[in-house]
C-alpha cells in the first residue's frame, strides 16, 4: 500500500514537471504544434488530479464498477467540440499514461498490482468515456445531415411539381375548350389532385425541418462541361411555367463557355433560382448568362428578371433559411438557402442586385478548374 501512497504524494509534488514532460511529447501529434498552452492543457491538469485522488483513495474498482457509479470525470469534451481526431485525443491520455510510468520508475516505485490497476482504470474510463462521447456527436451529426439533406430534396421535389401541374392546368383547359368527353376532364381533374396532394406531403416535410441547421455533408462530383447546353435543358424543361405564364427565358451563355464544377448541383442551383425568377415575373423576361472574369479566373453566372424586385428590407437576408416571400405563404424560404449552400459548396460566391418595380439579378461564380487544395 506505501507504492500506492508514495505515487499519489509524487504526482501532485511533480505535477507541473509532469505536464511539462507531457507537452514535449504531445507536442509531436499534428494538431498540437500550434495550439496555445491553455488550450493545450485543457483537460490534461484535472484528468492529474483524478488520478491522484484515486490512489490516495486506494478504490478496488473494476472499470465497469467505475462507469456504473459514474466517479469519474468526462475528459476532452473540448477537444471532441473542436473537431480533433479522436486518434489524437486516446493519443493524448496514453502519452500522459507513459509519463506517469515514467516518473515512477525515476523514483523507484513499483507499478505492479495495485497501482497498476488503478492507473489503468482511470486512463481506461478516460479513454471510454471520450470515444464514446465521439461516437454519439458523430450519430447525432449524421443524423442532422440525413434531415437536412431530406429538407432540401423535399423543397427541390417543387419545381418539377410545379410543371406538372400548370402544364395538367393547361391541358385541362385545352381539353375541355374542344373535346367534350367526361372521362378524359376526370382524368386530368385526378391528375391536379394527386399533383396537390403531393404538393401538401412536400409542405409537411419542410414544415418539419425547416428549424434545422445548415451543415449539409455535400460530396462533389466535379468535372469539365459545357454549360450552355445545361442552361438549354432548363429551360426546355421549365417551358410549361413560362408558357403559361408568358414568361420568356433566354439563354444567353456562349455556346462554347466550359465550366469545372458538379453539373448536378449547378442544375438545382439554376433550377431554384429560375424558378423564384418565375414567381416573380409572371410576364416578362428572365436572362441566364455566363461570362469568363479572365483566362484563368472564375466563370460568372447570373439569373436576371424583370419583375417585381426584392424589397430593399429583405435583401440583407435574403439567403436565410425561413425568410418567405410575404406575397408566396405557400413557400418556406429555403430555395435560397439551398442555392447559397450549393454555391459555396461549388466554391463560389452569390450576391443578389434588386430594385421593386424593375427586376432582381442573381449572380455567383463558378471555378474554371479543379480545386488546387486537393491536388
């Protein structure tokens, strides 16, 4: 029981000595080169601490006799909060372990048995409790991507929606102006109810996330492309809003203009932009253009209308998620939030020009390569 004694009087007269020692070597694992001495030391002093207590306690505990009475303390929580590699976080407890066998065997006490296992335990539990932390923020964060991924896909579900039901709107009315059979003004009437009842699942499933946060996990698939014939499918696609609506899109990007970038993700940017264009102008004129800055800068995109404009209030927060268009209850503010997220994820920058009564222009920037971080 003197080991055990002599240990705990050893490591609270060493202390200082012994988290020195301790910086020295921690200071070789990457994350650690640079950080300042308080955030260095962090939990290091007080998991010191616990462990004299313990010895002086002299505990006859298993490790799992400990986390049920739930004595010790969780270590590293800050480090888990700063993102550090759990790797490097273990590292830590065992360099601190050596250490302490270190200055023990400098002042000849004998580790074995008892003192042992106690050094043991509490590094172990030390070590549990932060991999186990680790492993819960890891779920609940994974857990918030997969909701708000389902959140934007939802919301991305409305533009297709969308078409089909004006381009059902307008058959109706062909139908039923020069053909006269019931069964055929029932179909398309079935058609706008089902086109309506998923409208309202959409809505439910936004109304359910729209409080989430923005931490979209977003895994690019970049590659080289010609951008005008994507514009071109747009529109193509879009054709029963802009026909029904008297709208009429131009596409106005150079027919040689390449971009470097994910082609799917560029299409549900235009795509959002495009269709609050629509909303926004129900007659009149919406631009899509691309300009390249320089030979070697980025590609500058732009969605321009000229419709009812922005209200100078709203610009300042226009890409927040739940700011809805006063005159549009039935959106829910996030086709702007997803086309800011998409667009930063693409490496780019949007920015948004509008005056009532004149039009609203969209811009954001495209790379002209691959990102020079990953090569």
């Amino acid at each position: 029981m003197m080991e055990i004694i002599e240990l705990a009087a050893l490591i609270k007269q060493e202390r200082n000595a012994l988290l020195s020692r301790w910086r020295q070597q921690v200071r070789e694992l990457p994350t650690a080169r640079d950080m300042d001495l308080p955030t260095l030391n962090d939990h290091i002093p007080s998991l010191i601490d616990e462990l004299a207590r313990e010895l002086r306690a002299n505990v006859d505990q298993t490790i799992p006799e400990a986390l049920a009475a739930q004595i010790s303390e969780a270590h590293g929580l800050q480090r888990l909060q700063d993102a550090y590699d759990i790797e490097e976080v273990v590292a830590e407890y065992n360099i601190l372990r050596g250490c302490i066998h270190d200055l023990a065997d400098n002042h000849g006490i004998n580790l074995q048995g008892k003192p042992f296992k106690i050094i043991n335990r509490v590094f172990d539990q030390a070590i549990g409790s932060a991999v186990q932390a680790y492993a819960t923020q890891r779920a609940l964060d994974v857990q918030r991507r997969r909701e708000e991924y389902l959140s934007f896909v939802a919301h991305d579900l409305r533009t297709p929606l969308t078409a089909i039901s004006l381009a059902g709107k307008v058959l109706e009315k062909t139908l039923m102006g020069g053909i006269t059979a019931d069964e055929s003004a029932r179909m398309v009437k079935a058609l706008r109810r089902n086109v309506q009842q998923l409208e309202k699942l959409v809505t439910k499933v936004l109304e359910e996330n729209a409080n989430l946060q923005t931490e979209l996990g977003i895994k690019l698939e970049e590659r080289e492309f010609d951008l005008w014939p994507l514009v071109e499918s747009l529109i193509h696609d879009l054709h029963p809003i802009a026909g029904t609506s008297s709208t009429r899109i131009t596409n106005e990007v150079p027919e040689d203009l390449v971009v470097y970038t994910d082609a799917s993700l560029l299409k549900r940017v235009y795509q959002n932009l495009i269709a609050n264009a629509l909303n926004h102008t129900p007659r009149g004129e919406i631009l899509i253009g691309a300009v390249e800055t320089s030979a070697k800068g980025p590609v500058e995109c732009y969605v321009s209308d000229n419709g009812s404009g922005i209200p100078a209030e709203l610009l300042e927060k226009i890409f927040e998620k739940g700011e809805t268009d006063q005159e549009n209850q039935g959106g829910m503010g996030l086709g702007l939030a997803i086309v800011k997220t998409f667009t930063e994820a693409m490496r780019g920058h949007i920015t948004v020009t509008s005056r009532e009564g004149i039009g609203t222009t969209f811009r954001f920037s495209l790379p002209n390569g691959p990102d020079p971080r990953k090569e």
